[in-house]
C-alpha cells in the first residue's frame, strides 16, 4: 500500500506547512476523497479551496478537455484567439453577467484579482486621471498571493513579511455584527479615508461582496452598500468584486453581486468556473471600462502564459454548460437556507460556537472563546487547526482560518459543498462537523482550565 501521508522532510516538495504530515490523496469519486493508505473523507469544502463545485470525476468535463487537448491545447493569447474561448465569453455575458459588456481570461483567483487591479488603474490613466491610483478595501479579506492583491488586504498576519513590496493602499474594518451592525461606522471610515488620501487619488473600492476565506459567509448590511454607491458617484472610483470563490452560484446565484444593492464596474471570478478541471478565472467589465480603453491606448497589454488558452477555456465552457443543464445554482439557491438551518441547529448547544452564516453552499462558522461566548479565543491556542485536524479523524475535510491577531475576526471555519452534493452527504457533513465540533470544545474547555490553574490568560 502506498505511504499514507509525506511530511516535509520526506519529500522534494516545498510545502506550505514544513511541521505538518500531508495525507496523500490517491484519487476523488463524487463528493468523496480516497487517500493512499485506504481512508475516505467526505469533501465539505470543495477540495478545500471551494474550487470543485461539481465534485470530482464528471465524465462529460472530462471529455470536453480530452477532445480540445486532441485538437490543440495551447497558444499564447497575443497572436490568436479560438472557438472555446470565443464562446465562453459569449456565454458568460448571457448566462452569468447580462450586465457586464467584455471578458479576459486568467489562470485562477489571484491572476483575476490582479488583472482586476491593473484594469481599474488603466480606466482612469486612459482618462487622464493619472493621479488615481489607491484603493480602499475591506481589511478582514484574501485577494491572492501575488505582491498585487496581497496589498489589497489589511490582514498583517499576511502581509509580512513583504510589506516593503506591497503598495500603500487603504482599508476599512468588516461591519459585522460585532462591530459595525449598521455599516454607519464603515461609511464614516470610508469618508475619513477619501479626505486623508484625497478623493481625486482614489482608484477603486475593492471587495469581496460576501466574504470567502478570511470571514466566509459575511454579507455588509444594505446600508453600507448603498452609502459606498453614493460616494462612487460623488467621487468617481470604480468599486471592483472579487467574486472568486462566490462567483459561478457559489452563494445561490451566478454572481454574490446578485443579491446587493449596487452593481460592480470590473468583477473577478474563478475557482468554480474551471471547477478543478483546469486552472481558470476571468474578469469582467462593464462597457464604460471598455470604452475608456478603446477611446484612449487601445491596449491592455499585460497578461499570463495560459490567458484564453483553448484547453482551459473549453473545460471552463463544459463547467458552465453543465451548471445550466443540471439547474445547479437554483439547487443552491433553494437547499442552502435548508443546510444553513441544519447546521444551526446542530451547533447551537456549543459554547464554542458564535454567529453561524450562510449564503448558498458557502457557509460560516464562528468559534468563540466558551467562558462568555463571545470574545475570541487566545491566539496561541491555534483552534482553527485542531478543528481541520480533527474534522479529518471523522472523515471530512473543512477549512478553517486564524486571524485574531488581524483583529477584526476570531477563527473561523468554512463549509462549501459540492453544488452536486446529495440531501445525504449533506446530512453527513453536518453531522460529522457537529461530532468534530464536540471534541474541539472538549479541548479548548481543557486547555482554558489548564491555563486558569497556573494562573494564565
């Protein structure tokens, strides 16, 4: 039998963690994940980066990559165009984002974020604002992990150690319930931030309209959007979403965008759309951020090896193709509030537990510390971990992250299902993450009563 697991000092891999052992994954079977030393793990989160939205091994998308590799794979997107990616766009602008007027194509999330970035700072050079180049954005966010979008964040736990690389852009605590109930105190910040800077340098207000990894399921309250439409009118920025992970019916419906009361200038999505079948995001912008290049340089010159590759976007067509067949994003739509509901109701005995959330298949779950059920748990406890680690001794896969030192969340952990998950598997994944959060709360109420003892907080 194969070895089970690699850990850092057995493998040429250079890994993300070097003190962890990684379970090595032999092969995936709909919503499941077979490891090499025989386990089976049930994927609640959609091989663990929200990507695989379909499951694993759909023979029709399959297919769809062997019949385009037949044909031809790739080219570099500067010298010619092809059919997949011609009528993927096309298909984008019907199905996904009527509104929206021109699609570029990228190779995942981090690529879609900094094109997103670069165009929004083109629209305003090819008006003659050259001055406009900051942008404000949420501060409890991930945008990528280039030196482009790793600036957008104001998580300091991320940013260092390259903070002497990254642009000195502006940001804006998260109006959560904790915080900000009203988004009165984020509007206000975001006028302050607009005098600091000066409103004639203000790029872009750039954001995940419902928080993914680092506040998974959070939604600003109306208010918040409608005062952030107003102070793009007044002051002329553009307001760009990173919809990577919420995008392509992650959340119930095509785009998270669907259900605010503002509509983005550029948008950014990706994991789903290549659905881990191939690596692909896309961007995509409204008309008057097309016009303002095609009336000034007539160029967008800056762009990656597999931009529009026929391979990827062929895979990218079938993904799409599939989600319309089967009506997967209505199925999201309609059994979300069910499974948000279930999970509800299954954690609501733990102290551990705080705010539970939900949109669609994406789901949120606040750990708290369980002496007054509310305040975050001690840093150096690293709960989000025990709960990642744990969840896999019952078989399921979540994804959990740690960012009280940011300051503006506790650890949190993300739920997002497979849109093809059945009611059953569904069941399950609340079910063992309940039994996982059992044994989370049995070890935090130890070590906070071993701390007490020797007179530690």
């Amino acid at each position: 039998m194969a070895k089970g697991t690699v850990h850092a000092d057995e493998t040429s891999v250079l890994p993300r963690f070097l003190d962890l052992e990684y379970p090595s994954v032999e092969r995936g079977e709909g919503v499941w994940l077979f490891t090499a030393d025989g386990r089976q793990i049930l994927d609640a989160c959609s091989g663990g980066a929200m990507v695989a939205n379909l499951g694993y091994g759909v023979p029709e998308i399959v297919a769809a990559a062997e019949r385009q590799a037949e044909r031809i794979s790739y080219f570099y997107n500067h010298h010619f165009t092809n059919e997949p990616q011609e009528r993927l766009a096309d298909r984008l602008l019907e199905v996904v984002a009527p509104e929206m007027a021109r699609v570029r194509f990228v190779s995942g999330g981090s690529e879609a974020n900094e094109t997103a970035l670069q165009l929004a700072r083109l629209y305003h050079v090819e008006r003659g604002q050259t001055e406009r180049w900051r942008v404000i954005s949420q501060a409890q966010a991930y945008h990528g992990a280039t030196m482009g979008t790793l600036a957008l964040t104001g998580r300091r736990t991320l940013r260092e150690p390259f903070t002497p690389y990254l642009a000195e852009h502006l940001h804006l605590p998260p109006s959560t319930d904790r915080f900000d109930p009203t988004g009165e105190a984020a509007l206000a910040e975001l006028d302050r931030l607009i005098e600091l800077s000066g409103p004639d340098t203000i790029a872009a207000f750039f954001c995940e309209p419902i928080g993914a990894a680092a506040l998974p399921a959070h939604r600003a309250p109306d208010r918040f959007w409608q005062g952030l439409d107003e102070r793009r009118r007044a002051h002329g920025f553009l307001v760009c979403f990173d919809e990577v992970v919420t995008g392509i019916g992650r959340v119930g419906t095509w785009l998270a965008a669907d259900q605010l009361p503002i509509r983005p200038d550029i948008v950014a999505v990706g994991k789903g759309l290549g659905a881990g079948y191939a690596p692909l995001g896309a961007v995509l912008c409204t008309q008057e951020i097309y016009d303002a290049v095609d009336r000034g340089s007539r160029e967008f010159d800056l762009g990656h090896t597999w931009d529009g590759a026929p391979l990827s976007c062929a895979v990218g067509l079938a993904v799409l193709e599939r989600l319309v067949a089967l009506d997967l994003v209505r199925r999201v739509h309609d059994l979300g509030p069910r499974l948000l509901e279930n999970l509800r109701t299954s954690l609501q005995h733990f102290d551990v537990v705080g705010e539970v959330r939900g949109r669609g298949f994406l789901l949120g779950v606040e750990l708290v510390d369980p002496r007054d059920g509310r305040s975050f748990l001690p840093v150096d406890l690293d709960v989000a971990s025990w709960v990642d680690d744990i969840a896999l001794e019952h078989g399921l896969l979540v994804t959990s992250t740690h960012s009280q030192a940011d300051g503006y969340a506790g650890d949190q952990t993300l739920l997002a299902p497979a849109f093809t998950s059945g009611e059953d598997e569904l069941g399950q994944i609340v079910e063992r993450f309940a039994a996982t959060i059992a044994d989370v709360e049995r070890r935090v109420k130890n070590s906070l009563t071993t701390r007490s003892g020797r007179g530690q907080e």
